[in-house]
C-alpha cells in the first residue's frame, strides 16, 4: 500500500467524521461551560458580571449558562441544530464585549496581544465558524448529493 493511498482514505474517513466530531465538541463545550456558571465555578464569571454590570450577576449568570447548556444539548439532536445555531447566534455578539469594555482586561497591549481573557474571548471566532460547518449540513439528507 503506496502512501497516496493511505493518504486518500484517511482524507475519506476524516471527511465522513468530521462534521459528527465538530458537532459533539461544540456541544460538550457549550454543556460543560454553561453549566459552570450557575455552579458558580466558572474562571469567566468574574468577567461576565464585570461586562454585564448593568444586570444582576445573581440572575444573569445562572440564565446565561442555561442558554449556552441549551445551545449545547440541541447540538447534539441533529432536529435542533438550527436552534442551537440560532441561539448561538443570539449569545455570541454579546461574548465579545469585554474586548471592547474591558480592553485593559482583554489586551497585555491593545489591540495585538491579548490577555488570557482576551484569547478566552477570541477562541469563540473557532466555535462560530464550528457551528456554521455544522449549519451548512442541516438539509444534507434533503438536498442532493450533486448539483442539477
């Protein structure tokens, strides 16, 4: 077996898993973070209720963990993956005020080296470029394999 070969079905076999493994990750994120807040355990609590300081953190935290647990058990029932993008949608304009609230929480020198806060907050541009791959295979079981 030639290397090409060995090539071409690990491409295969990554291709056929991919958006499955995408879909699983994005969700265990979203439960296991979310679920922190409410917990009162969550390292990004602090900068919430410090980003959010017109709502009380007491209420607020707790709803916002709910939502992103929601946003996390809907990813993992393919029927409400569009939900869960469309609640994302909703919560992620929001996960990037601190950078520009707090740019001295965000920022080690603003605006190219961000605080570990600031990476924190930056990651979420993977997990909405995640949840877009995975919005794109909603009707893929309804939509042809070519086009016409």
């Amino acid at each position: 077996m030639n290397v090409t070969r060995i090539d071409e079905q690990i491409s295969r076999w990554m291709a056929a898993h991919a958006i499955f493994f995408l879909r699983i990750s994005l969700a265990v994120v979203f439960i296991w973070f979310g679920a922190l807040k409410p917990l009162g355990a969550s390292p990004a609590n602090d900068l919430v209720a410090r980003t959010v300081y017109w709502a009380d953190p007491s209420w607020f935290l707790p709803v916002l963990g709910y939502w992103e647990v929601l946003i996390g058990v809907c990813m993992l029932w393919r029927p409400l993956i569009r939900l869960s993008i469309f609640l994302l949608a909703l919560q992620m304009p929001g996960t990037f005020l601190p950078l520009v609230l707090l740019p001295d929480v965000c920022f080690v020198h603003v605006p190219w080296a961000p605080s570990l806060e600031g990476q924190y907050i930056i990651k979420n541009l993977v997990l909405i470029a995640g949840a877009i791959a995975v919005g794109g295979t909603v009707r893929a079981r309804s939509m042809p394999l070519k086009p016409s």
